[in-house]
C-alpha cells in the first residue's frame, strides 16, 4: 500500500512523497521527470517493497505539494541534487540508498548527484535520462537531436506554463503520444485525471500553475539547442571531472524515443566504467508507464546481480 507524506528538509524545502514498504529496510529512491510526478513510479513502489526494500518516490521541488521556490535559479541542479540528498539522511540515516532510479528530469538530477555525493548510493539506475556528456556532445553537434530537443525553447517562454493548459492540456497531452497516430494505450482517462491534479495545482490557482515548477527546469539550464537569442548549449563546456560516474549503473534506454536519440547512449562508457547498458526495441521516453514489468525486470537483476 502507498503511503504519502510531505517531508520537510533542514534548508526549508519540503518534499510530497509517495512510499511503500517498511521503513529500516534498504532504499530506493525514484526520481520522476517532466511532465509527470512522483505517481509514475506507484506500480514499482509496490513491486519492489514486496521484495523486501523500502521505496520511496517524491515529487520534485515545483511540483505536487512539494515547495516551488518562485526564483528560476532555484531549479539549478546544486540545489536539487541538495534536495535529494538530505532526503536520503532522512530516509536512510546512516547508510547509503541501494538505488537511485531515475527518469527524464529525475535522471538530470541523479547523473549529478551520482558524481557529486557516490558516496551516499550504492548503485544507479537511468530510464531514457541522458548522460550530460553525450548530451551536450548531441546538442552541439547532431542535427537530428537538435531538432528533437526544439521543444524546449518553446518550453522557457513566460507563457509556457498558460499555453499548456489551454483547452484541457491540449498540446501536453500529445507528448505522450511518441509521435503515433494511435495515441498512447496507457493514457487512460483515470490516468489523464491523475495528470490534471498534477499540473492544474491549487484550485484556486491560475491556469498551468502546477506546470510551473516543471518549466522551471528548463529555464534554469542551458542544455538546451542554440537560438538566434540564446547561446544555449553552444555556451556550456563541462570538465570530465564532473561527467563521470564510479559507482555500478543500469541503464535502460527505450529506443523509439522521439525526443532523445539512440546516439546519446554511445561512448557512455568513457564515463561509467562500471555500465549495464538494455536497449529496449518497441518502447519509447514513457517506458515506466508502457512496460513496467521491463523495469521491474530490469532493476531486480541489476539488484542481485553479485
């Protein structure tokens, strides 16, 4: 059974999170994306505390009832990755996590937190999240991933979060679609109304106000394809030093992702020495929701693997 629970951090940020299992058991700790929330992982949570582990999902800060700092410069990663590492004292005081998994967004945050603090997990695992690396190596230089990740200077602009939710969401529901003219099978109504609480935040709120947070994201960084007024990722260069991961890591890479490339996972061991590479054939960015069991699959070996 899930349990929620908001989760206040000692730096003043407080954390919405859904768990399961018992706690004093080893950790997982999933990380969502954009633009869904902590319920994704719900499935995962139950499967995995069945199997003996403490699993915890929160919601990011800016999104459910987690804190959603008004300042964009507060969705950098130091801060998130700050976020997720006082949450892990709490959660697993004195020991590290067995896992950190992660998607999309989550995964920006966890490739950081993987080289920043290793020291507070024992391994890490990656759903369709890219590498930092082989991502602004795409961005800067693969035509093919830049056109794919032009949705993302659609996504800073000051009226994003209100042309989202125009008209029931009607240009977000369609990021689920993968680019199929038969839609997305998982994207049930019960589903869509989960998605609706999520982004429409506090009844009395403007339109999009629960998007906010999440365009956040996006506006903070600058991994991002270059513009006539943004120097975007041509800008950016980043040391090896802050690239690479020690500890042992999954990753799981969906290859008919229509926004990330199957080229971002090539040369992924220049910076993992340690990798664990499944490409999955037939399944896109939203695999956590179209093959749980997968994933499921996936992580319980990676997990027992000696």
């Amino acid at each position: 059974m899930t349990e929620t629970f908001l989760q206040p951090l000692p730096h003043g940020i407080s954390l919405s999170c859904r768990a399961a299992g018992q706690r004093g058991q080893p950790v997982l700790l999933f990380l969502h994306g954009f633009p869904e929330a902590a319920f994704v992982w719900d499935e995962l949570l139950a499967h995995f505390a069945a199997r003996g582990y403490r699993c915890v999902a929160p919601n990011l800060r800016g999104y459910e009832h987690s804190s959603a700092p008004a300042d964009v410069a507060a969705y950098r990663p130091k801060h998130l990755v700050q976020d997720i590492a006082a949450l892990v004292a709490i959660e697993s005081p004195g020991r590290p996590l067995e896992c950190l998994v992660a998607h999309d967004w989550g995964g920006a945050v966890a490739w950081n937190f993987a080289n920043q603090m290793p020291q507070l997990t024992r391994g890490l695992a990656i759903i369709n999240s890219p590498h930092p690396g082989t991502f602004l190596r795409e961005l800067k230089t693969n035509p093919r991933q830049q056109a794919a990740s032009a949705y993302m200077n659609f996504l800073v602009r000051p009226d994003a979060e209100a042309l989202l939710a125009h008209n029931d969401f009607e240009r977000l529901w369609p990021f689920f679609h993968n680019g199929r003219p038969e839609g997305a099978r998982w994207l049930t109504e019960p589903v869509k109304d989960q998605y609706r609480a999520v982004w429409r935040g506090a009844p009395s709120a403007a339109p999009g106000a629960g998007l906010v947070g999440g365009c956040n994201y996006y506006r903070a960084s600058p991994l991002r394809p270059a513009t006539a007024d943004d120097p975007g990722v041509s800008a950016v260069e980043l040391p090896h030093s802050m690239l690479t991961v020690s500890l042992p890591t999954l990753v799981i890479w969906a290859l008919e992702d229509i926004a990330l490339s199957p080229e971002l996972i090539d040369g992924l061991d220049q910076y993992i020495p340690q990798l664990t590479l499944h490409r999955v054939e037939g399944a896109s960015h939203w695999i956590v929701h179209e093959q749980p069991e997968l994933v499921a699959r996936r992580l319980t070996e990676f997990l027992e693997a000696p």
